[in-house]
C-alpha cells in the first residue's frame, strides 16, 4: 500500500497510523485507553468475583456437612457473595459501558477519517473506484470495526479472564489440580490459533463479497434507465443472486469453520478430567468434599470463554477484515496534492497551454499537443465533435486532472504549483450534469459561499434567470430540492447552477455545454445572464449554441484530442473544415 | 407494538400491521422448515445437557458421601463428558 497525502487534509483531525490495519486500529483505540482501562479493570473484577461463588459455595458445604453446621459462617458465606456479586455487577456494567464507547468513538472517528479521506482523493480515484463498494466500506466495513470492540473484544478480554481465574485458584485446593485448567489453556489456545488462521481468508472474502453485491446494487440502480430501456431486468436479477449467493456462500463457509471449533470438547475433557481428577484427590484423603465442588465450580467457569469464543474471535476477525479494506481504501494512490505551501493570490484569469497531453489510467489519450494562450477577462468557446476533449481540456485548469505532459499556468504560475484550494476557489465550474444536493434552493445556491447573505443569494438568482421560478414555489429559497421535495426541470437545474456559480464570483468561469437544457423562452435571458457574467472574468464555454460562439474572443476547434483551428466565427467558417462541418451538423 | 412503534414515523415507509409483518417474514422460513425443526431439536438437546451438569455433580456428591463410591464416580466424570460435549454439537449444524 502506498501512503501519500490526500488532496485536503485537516490538520486537526486525528490521522491513525496508516501503515498496518492492526496498528491503525490500535491507534485510533489508544485514544481512548481511560476506557480500555475501564474495560479491562471491569474484566479483571468481573472474573474474580465470578470465581467467588464456587469458592464460597464449597465453604458453605463443608459449614454445613459437618457434624455441627455451622449456621453463622453459613450466613456470613451468603452475605459475602451477595455483597461480591452486587459489586460484580457494577463492575461488569463498567466492562461493558467502556468497550461499548470506545466501539461507538473509534466508529466515528474512522468513519470522519476515511470520508475526509474520500473528499481529498482526485477525479482520477472516484472515476475508478465503485461507488457501491465504496459505500460498503464506509458504512458497514466502519460497523464491522465498531462490533469488533463490541462485542468482539470486550468478550474475548472478558472471557480470557475467565481462563486465568481456575488457574489461579485450582492449585490453592491442591497443587496437581492445576493440570485440568492448564491443559485446557494450552489446548484453547493452540485451538485458537488454528481458528484464527482459518477464519482469517474466509472474513476477508465475507466483506469482499458484501463490498460487490454493493455494488452491483449501485451500479443497477443508478443506470436504472438504461436497465429498464433495454429490459435487462432478468439479467440483471441474475447477476445479483449470483453476488448474493457469494455473499451467502463465504457466510456459510463461515459457519463451517466456527462450527469445527474444538473448545467444546477441550472443555468436557477438561471439566471430566478434572472431577475425576478431583474425587480420586478426595478419595486418597487430600481434598475435604467442599474443595471438590469449589475446584469443579472454578471449572464451569471455562463455560464463558468456550461459548463466547464461538462468535467473539470470528467478530474480531471480521472487524480486522473490514479495517484492511478501510485502510486500502484511505491509503490508495492520490494523484493530486494539496500543496499547501503554493501560490495563494487573486487570480487574473490568464491561461496558457504549453504542449499539454493527457491520458485517463485506461491509457487512452484523450488529449495531445495542446498550445493554447488565454488573455485575462477573454471568453473562449470551445467546439469540437463529442470526445474531442473539450471537457477534459477545462478539468485541468483547476485540477479536476492532471496533465500527464506538458504545463498549464495560470497568471504564468504552473497550476501545480499553486495551493490547490486558492486555485479551486477562484475557479468555477459547471458541469453538463448538474448535482444539486436535497437541500432549500437557498443553501445549493450558497454551496460555494455557505456565509451569503439573502441579498447576495437573490442577486445571484436574478443574474442566472432562476429569481422567478424559485419565488413561484411556496416556500421560496426555502424550497427543498430533491428527494421529499421538489423536481425541477433540466432548465431550472441549470440556471440554479449558474447562480451558484456568479455567487462566488470567480475569475475563472467554465461552462460545459451547461445551457443545453434551458428552454427556447429562456435562452435569450440567459445568454444576457452569461454574458454579463463573462465580463471581467476570463470564461470558457463549451457549446454548439452559435448565439453563445459568435461573441467569444476565440472559438477554439477541438478534433480527437488536438486543437485544429483557433480564431473567430467569420474567419473559422472561411478556414476551418471541422469547424464548418460542426455547424453543418448542428443545423440537421 | 412499542417495540416496532419507530417504523410508523414515515407514512410512506410502512401501511401494514405487526401480524402482516410477521407473516411475511414467517413465509421467508417456510421452505426451510425442516431445517429449522432440527435446530430447535439440537438446541434443545444443548439446554437439556447444560442442565444435566449439576445434576450429575449432585449425584455424584451422595455417590461420596455414601459408602458406593467407586465405579460410580468413574460412570460420573464420563457423564459430565458426554454432557459436556453435546453442545458443540447443535452449535455446528445450526451454524451449516
């Protein structure tokens, strides 16, 4: 795995250590050792006190057995462990109140890591990385790392206290009767580790399959269009079962190897051995019969351990599964930096290319020999046959990509050497597909300028064309978009964006084919609305709109990846074969 | 219905009754009826032998006190085997 920094980063988040997925949980887990203490002081206690009561149970036989009973050290046996186990309680209460935080802070904090990981990964990252098995990562890879504390370790710290407590006392009532507890700690543990060993390939395929039965969940629902217009549903269906029963398949697998575990048997053997063991002692007159029934209540305390081992290793293992995939996730290659220590300064708006190539990981160049220069406050439409490059060739100014070859510089500074974050604000993009989040119209607007003011807001939907359609809605700006709200219509999506976009005032404006949508009615508006946002700004728009190319200052021609023609409507239609042909297009 | 009064929250979300649920996901179980049948067996069968534990001690603790210990005590510590052993049993073919 490789480390590399992520495009952004807050400094003042904790970062566990990324080098291992043992280590980076153990990391995020020392955070809260107040709370390990708290887990382990209450295993400790819960265990000790646990082996109280066959202690004091076989005190109270030999009270009782005797020629006198002795009624007063009965009841005094009674109170004790009423008073031990009253204490047991609590502290078995703290065990598991501090391993259920610890799980539930160590969630949150991953899950805060590896998002802030996942905004900071470049374009080239989420292009190649699916979406649902993304989602299975971040939503129950993150839970299975969560139950690992709780239950997984709580029980597994709990219950190896539960071993230690018959060695510990066993030899108190006779030194050879540690030989059943030793047996069956030695045996458990060799056990154990054969399990481990085992379950290991088989949790990582378990979170493998869920990661992609995800997404195959995703990737179906989100060309559910293209599904259902080429009535795919039964291939789809089929697909799904096949993910599904993989999932199922690896669960099962799963269950086989848990249900082989050995630690039942070790601990008959261990409990028969050890009252058989017991009463030949007590027959050869070395153990009293309440030292019998106290040594083998120590061993029924080897139940826990055995019964919980059944699912606590197997949920410890799952939990490590999930943290590995986590931490691929987070420590996969990021082409871009954030370089904090680049150029920080207001922007004019110059762009020049210099022998610029660029190549998506696929290996197809998409772009190649590109020299190109943009005056400060120019508009520049770009035109170009679909795959020509136009959208590929605005993603670089702002770092969308980056170019394989050659150099971008903007205000004559390589935009690889400016702070990322100063180059991006000062950059706006709209997109051919619109994303508005389900939020009001107010807060999508304001996205880029979360403090805007009302007025500032409006003005900004006055300038994009979007004021009369939102005050149309009865709750105004406060209209939610979306999901449990309202559908707006390619135009309105549109013209939101725009508004978005004058909000921040950038010095560079991309626009990619973004007017597309916006209805005949509305276009002339519109255009009036860009063009006035053009000024002052150096702008690209990517458009076959001719009432948007002829007021450019360059029409740039894009073919395959190189720019053939650059100049303005009269001369390209004079020069240019392509650009001509463009047009000839757009007017069938 | 407290126990599932949050699902109501929505009323988009959920139009049936707790019977309606519960038969649909009792008719999830019906083709592995007789799978299941045999796990409650086998999980029955664990309690019976937990609970044979004590029992057995108790036996075996009038075995002592009395003069036939003997061969009996030896007939105990294979019971408690044997009593021991069965729930890992059930556990495993309910978790195939």
């Amino acid at each position: 795995m490789t480390t590399t920094s992520a495009e952004f980063t807050l400094p003042e988040y904790h970062q566990g250590d990324r080098r291992g997925p043992l280590r980076w949980i153990l990391s995020h887990a020392l955070r809260y050792w107040y709370l390990f203490a708290l887990l382990i002081l209450g295993a400790v206690g819960n265990a000790g006190l646990a082996s109280v009561v066959p202690i004091y149970t076989g005190r109270a036989l030999e009270a009782i057995s005797g020629a006198q009973p002795q009624l007063d050290a009965l009841l005094n046996i009674a109170w004790m462990i009423a008073i031990t186990q009253l204490i047991r309680s609590v502290l078995q209460f703290g065990r598991n109140f501090g391993a259920e935080l610890m799980a539930q802070n160590i969630e949150r904090d991953i899950r805060a890591e590896l998002y802030i990981s996942l905004l900071g990964k470049s374009m080239t990252f989420h292009n190649l990385q699916p979406v649902g098995d993304t989602m299975a990562r971040a939503t129950n890879d993150v839970r299975e790392v969560n139950f690992m504390f709780s239950p997984g370790i709580n029980l597994v710290v709990g219950s190896a206290n539960f071993i230690i407590m018959p060695l510990i006392f066993a030899p108190g009532y006779h030194p050879a009767l540690i030989a059943a507890p030793l047996f069956f700690t030695i045996t458990y543990f060799l056990a154990l580790g054969q399990y481990l060993h085992e379950l290991r390939p088989i949790t990582a395929g378990v979170r493998k399959a869920f990661g992609r039965l995800n997404t195959r969940l995703a990737e179906a629902l989100d060309g559910i269009e293209t599904v259902k217009g080429m009535a795919q549903e039964q291939q789809e269906i089929g697909l799904f079962q096949q993910y599904a029963s993989s999932f199922r398949d690896y669960f099962i697998h799963q269950g086989d190897v848990e249900a082989r575990f050995v630690p039942f048997l070790l601990m008959a053997i261990s409990q028969a051995g050890g009252l058989f063991h017991a009463i030949w002692l007590y027959q050869r007159g070395a153990l009293v019969l309440g030292d019998v029934v106290a040594y083998f209540g120590l061993l029924l305390l080897l139940g826990f351990p055995t019964f919980i081992s059944l699912f606590a290793y197997s949920q410890v293992s799952l939990g490590v599964a999930g943290a590995r995939r986590i931490l691929e996730l987070i420590n996969r290659e990021n082409d871009l930096d954030q370089n904090a220590e680049g150029a920080v300064a207001p922007l004019r708006g110059e762009v020049i290319f210099r022998e610029v190539a660029f190549a998506y990981e696929t290996g197809d160049t998409s772009l190649n020999g590109i020299n190109l220069r943009i005056q400060p406050g120019q508009t520049v439409a770009i035109v170009g046959q679909t795959g020509s490059g136009k959208t590929t060739l605005v993603k670089l100014i702002n770092r969308t990509y980056d170019a394989t070859a050659g150099q971008i510089l903007v205000d004559g500074v390589d935009v690889r050497d400016w702070n990322l974050e100063s180059l991006r604000q000062q950059i706006s993009i709209i997109e051919q597909d619109i994303f508005l989040f389900s939020r009001t119209i107010r807060e999508n607007i304001a996205f880029g300028k979360p403090d805007a003011s009302a007025a500032e807001i409006e003005t900004a939907a006055r300038t994009a064309q979007a004021h009369e359609f939102i005050t149309s809605f009865n709750e105004g700006y406060d209209t939610v978009i979306g999901e449990r709200g309202v559908t707006l219509s390619g135009g309105q999506r549109q013209r939101l964006a725009l508004a978005r976009a004058f909000l921040t005032n950038p010095h560079i404006l991309v626009l990619d084919d973004s007017t597309s949508a916006i209805d005949s009615a509305t276009e002339d508006h519109i255009q009036r609305a860009i063009y006035a946002a053009a000024q002052g700004r150096t702008t690209f728009i990517i458009t076959h709109r001719l009432s948007q190319i002829r007021w450019a200052d360059q029409i740039v021609v894009m073919r395959n990846g190189r720019i053939v023609a650059v100049g303005s409507h009269a001369e390209l239609m004079q020069t240019s074969e392509a650009y001509r042909r463009i047009f000839q297009e757009t007017d069938h | 219905m407290a126990f599932f009064s949050n699902l109501d929250i929505e009323s988009y979300d959920r139009n049936y009754s707790d019977r309606e649920l519960v038969r649909r996901i009792w008719e999830l179980f019906i083709p592995h009826k007789r799978r299941l049948f045999g796990i409650i067996v086998l999980l029955l069968s664990l309690s019976a032998s937990s609970a044979a534990i004590p029992l057995l001690v108790a036996r075996g603790l009038d075995l002592m006190s009395g003069e036939s210990g003997g061969s009996g005590i030896y007939l105990l510590s294979g019971a408690v085997l044997l009593a021991g052993s069965i729930p890992g049993l059930p556990i495993g073919l309910a978790a195939a």
